[in-house]
C-alpha cells in the first residue's frame, strides 16, 4: 500500500545518513539497516529504496508547515552486499484523515482512525518487482487495530535498544526479499 503522503524524488542520500531534519522532545531516534534479497537468498547490489515516515508529532511533513521540506524522507541504495542503512525516528501512530468519505466509513462502523507506527518503503530496481510495502513496529499501539487494515505478521519488526556504537536510541533490523521481473525473466530466457 502506497498511502497518500509519498513524495516523488526525496534526497538522495548517502547509506547510513539521517533523514533527520527538525528535532522533537518525545523522538527516539533509530538506526534501520538489513538486505535487500533475491528469491535464492543473494543480496542485491545497487537497490534504491524510498523511505518515508510521519514525525514525532504524527504528521508527515508536506502537511505540516512546521516541518522543513522532505523532512524524514530519503533515497538510499545498497551497497554491494545488497545490505541498506539510514538513520530516522521511531514512526509513531497517526490518524488517518477522517472528514471525509473514510471518516464517514470508520464511524459507520465504529472504528478508529488510528494506524500502528509505521515507515513505507519503496524498493526498486531493474529487473525485480517493485516492493512497495511499510514495516510496522511491533510495540505500537493499534498493531491489531489498524484503521486500514494493512498489518501482515511479516510485516512487524522490533526496535531495540541500540548499541552505543550506532549513536541512535534504537535499532531496527529487517530483510526483505525481492522478486524478479517476469518480463525480465522471459528477455533472460530467449
Ligand atoms: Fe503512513
């Protein structure tokens, strides 16, 4: 699920710097790392992945004019082990706008607008599927009550407390796995 707060074209950064723009009293900041997979278990060189998350105050940026323009979102790539890092805060949950139509259909069935802390990810490169997915943290409030019903157990990661090497207050770590192309394959099998 894409969800409505992406931005096209975030700062291109380099692997292991922060998106970190504004500081907030209630952040915790992490350090996220892990690879980027085939289907045969071999990482993946060279993967951009678009990450993207709401602030400690539960807002993305380009809809708080308090937040400096592409605040907690970046571009970072793999190195040649297919391993990723950056650094970012810890998501926090957020309502989901509800004066609308979607508000309209939560109250009707008497559900909250709130979705469990989360950080969207969109993985690409040629020749694979793009994976555009979001990691949930599996500590939050509103795991098991997602106002849009998009929390798979696959999808739930830990954020832990982060070795003093990594300078952040927490660590999160997590794989995923991407799948090739079928119209690549198909070019590769003529
Ligand atoms: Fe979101």
């Amino acid at each position: 699920m894409l969800g409505p707060f992406y931005r096209e074209n975030p700062p291109v950064l380099p692997k292991g710097a922060s998106t970190i723009q504004k500081h907030y009293d209630n952040e915790e900041t992490a350090y996220y790392e892990g690879y980027i997979r085939d289907a045969a278990g071999n990482g993946i060189a060279g993967v951009t992945l678009d990450v993207w998350e709401d602030a400690p105050n539960g807002i993305y940026e380009n809809l708080d004019p308090d937040q400096p323009e592409y605040n907690l979102r970046g571009r970072f790539e793999t190195d040649e082990n297919g391993h990723y890092s950056f650094v970012a805060v810890r998501p926090v949950p957020y309502p989901i706008p509800d004066t609308e139509t979607a508000g309209e259909l939560l109250r009707y069935m008497g559900h909250h607008p709130y979705r469990p802390g989360h950080m969207h990810f969109i993985i690409s490169k040629d020749g694979y599927r793009q994976l555009i997915s979001q990691i949930y943290d599996g500590d939050s409030k509103w795991l098991d009550d997602d106002s849009v019903f998009a929390v798979k157990d696959s999808l739930i990661g830990t954020f832990k407390p982060a070795p003093e090497t990594l300078g952040t207050d927490l660590h999160f770590e997590f794989d995923f796995v991407l799948k090739a192309d079928a119209a690549a394959q198909a070019v590769a099998a003529e």
